[in-house]
C-alpha cells in the first residue's frame, strides 16, 4: 500500500497551496494584477504573501468589473472608499480612474501599512486616509464625492442615510450587502436612493471559480485556491462560520 501510495503521488503531484499558488502566478506574471480593470496594477512586497489568488490574477469579485467599467465614462474626480482593508479597491480605482482626490476609511490601524504600499510602487497620488466612518464625520462632509465604494460587514444600514448625508443625493454608490447581519437591509436601501438613483442588484459570478482554473491551467500550474462559495463567510453569534453569498447594490444617480 505504501509502494501504490508513492507511484500515485508521483504520478498525480499534490496540487500546491493557494499561498504557494499565488506566489508562483506573481513569478510569472511579473508581480503585477494579471487581467481586470485593475491590469497592470503592481503588487507591493508587503502584500504578497496576504493576497488572495483572485485578486493576483484581477479575478476578485468579477460581477464587478461591469460597474467600474461604467465609471470609466464618467467625470469621477473625487472617491472614497469605506472599508479600505488591504488596498486592493483604493489602489486600483486610483489607477483606473485618477481621481483628484481618493478618501480611505479603515477602522483597524493594522491594514494601514497595507493600504499605503501601493501608493509609491505604483506612483499613484496619495490617499487621504481616516479612521472610522463616523456620523460626525459624514454629517460635516463637504466636499462633493463622485463615487462611494463600501465594504463594512454590516453597516450599510448606518452609512447609506441620504436623507441625513446629503451628499450622498448625488454620488455613485457601489455597496456590498451582508444580510445576514441584517435581512432587512436590501429593501431598506432601495428604499432611501430609487428616487434619486438607478439600482442594480449584482449577485456573485459562480464563473469566477473557472477563469481561475483556466488561468492556472494556462500558466501550467497545478495549483488551489479558496473559490466560490468557501471564499466568504462570517462568524455568528455563537461564533459559527456561516458560508455567505456575495451580493451587491450599485446606485448610479439618475440623469436629470
């Protein structure tokens, strides 16, 4: 049995580890995002041992490159992105769209480091960064925002007020729903922005999964990755690990 169990594995290698997998994908593909909106953009040291395989390869939450091909026509000026976690969407919206100002909100000071990276390798103009998202901070909001990116795990229903930021009237708007936090909040939002915006429900592309694995089978690499549906979950109260769906609302403001 020990004998059968060496030929199969010498036969049919064990595939490498999604970690191992993006590391020799970056080898090959010159430590830049790979396809995506987001080509071209390079991949800071820091961050190459925490980048997920689909955000390598320019892959991560593909039902979205519709939406930011959409901003492309656009006069986006100023942006601010809620949720900046490791960079990836400040570095590239601010490579894609060079904006006059990018605006970063993150509440854990341990992504910081992160987020900052791409700036230099990638010469891009830097960000102004904060903290939390505060209610006194979005009340006093002054300056016009073209378009608002949000990834909060859960406080949505907080930050998407229009009635109470009023700017918010008049900004693009792309928000991740998580409703399993809170199963009222698609309907809630909708709600607040169907008279001023035009609504889109983008649900997560089981597709993702296979471009991947053709990408791999291009490069000739054997290799794993964590896919749809595994890649997102949350922790419940009981601090269970609940298998998620990605679910988006894009909110574009009407013509008038």
């Amino acid at each position: 049995m020990k004998i059968l169990n060496k030929i199969k594995k010498s036969i049919f290698p064990k595939s490498l580890s999604e970690k191992a997998t993006t590391s020799f994908v970056l080898e090959k593909t010159g430590n830049q995002i790979y396809t995506g909106p987001f080509a071209g953009l390079a991949i800071p040291d820091i961050l190459k041992p925490n980048l997920k395989l689909a955000e390598a390869l320019g892959l991560y939450e593909y039902a979205l490159h519709g939406c930011f091909s959409n901003l492309i026509n656009k006069n986006i000026e100023n942006i601010m992105v809620i949720g900046g976690h490791k960079g990836y969407y400040p570095a590239g919206l601010s490579n894609l769209l060079r904006p006059n100002n990018m605006y970063v909100f993150e509440m854990d000071l341990n992504f910081q480091p992160l987020i900052d990276s791409w700036i230099e390798v990638n010469n891009l103009k830097p960000y102004q960064t904060f903290g939390e998202a505060s209610e006194e901070i979005l009340l006093n909001w002054t300056e016009r925002i073209d378009f608002l990116l949000i990834d909060c795990e859960g406080a949505e229903d907080f930050l998407l007020q229009p009635q109470k930021f009023n700017w918010q009237k008049e900004t693009d708007i792309l928000v991740e729903i998580h409703h399993f936090y809170n199963n009222k909040i698609l309907g809630n939002l909708v709600t607040r922005f169907k008279d001023t915006h035009d609504l889109l429900i983008i649900y997560d592309d089981i597709s993702e999964n296979e471009k991947i694995h053709n990408v791999l089978e291009g490069l000739g690499i054997e290799g794993s990755f964590r896919g749809q549906p595994n890649h997102r979950w949350i922790l419940d109260e009981n601090n269970n690990k609940i298998i998620t769906a990605g679910i988006f609302l894009y909110m574009s403001v009407k013509n008038t």
